[in-house]
C-alpha cells in the first residue's frame, strides 16, 4: 500500500497523561499527517520535522473509531453551532468515508 503524507492544514494537539510524565506536543501548518486504513483500523501519523521535531501515531480499530464517530455526533448536536466551512469540509469528507466503507472489495 502506498503511504502517502498531507500538509496539515489546521491543527492538531496532542496529550498524554501517564501517572509521573505528561505529554503535549502540537502539530500545525508545516506538519504533515498520514491517515489510512489498515487491515482492523485506522492509523493516523503526525509529523513534525525540523529542530523541535516529533510524531504521533494512533490506531484506532473499527468497533472503537465508529464508538467515537457515534459519541462525537451526539455531542455536536449539544456544542454551539459549527462554522460553515468546518460544516461543508466535513460533510465532504464523510461522504467520501461512506463511499469507501459501502465499496465492496473482491
């Protein structure tokens, strides 16, 4: 499969709490990301180059990312109203996701 990484065109942040160390690190314009589908999930890759370089990688398994997808839809119908062109790029890229996942594979 062919990797491909995408300039970050917004932000992105990251943390992580261990009980003796905490984690935070931010991923914006000049970062990259790479997101793609794996054989149970989804890995998604931040990277950041140059002096204070690092990277961040996540994998989400199906049953856990469609938990996520369904709590995040809850909660939107709660927080404030989205902008208009955080709207209309979601809703682009979710009718890409829903073409791909009814796609069937030979």
């Amino acid at each position: 499969m062919k990797r491909t990484t995408h300039p970050i065109q917004d932000k992105a942040e990251v943390a992580i709490d261990f009980p003796d160390k905490f984690y935070m690190g931010s991923f914006s314009r000049g970062a990259k990301f790479e997101a793609r589908a794996e054989n149970d999930g989804l890995l998604i890759k931040l990277v950041r180059e140059g002096e204070d370089s690092r990277v961040a990688e996540v994998h989400l398994h199906h049953h856990l990312l469609s938990d996520i997808l369904t709590a995040w839809a809850e909660s939107l119908s709660q927080e404030p109203p989205m902008e208009d062109d955080h709207r209309k790029t979601l809703l682009d890229a979710l009718t890409s996701v829903e073409k791909a996942v009814k796609k069937k594979r030979r």
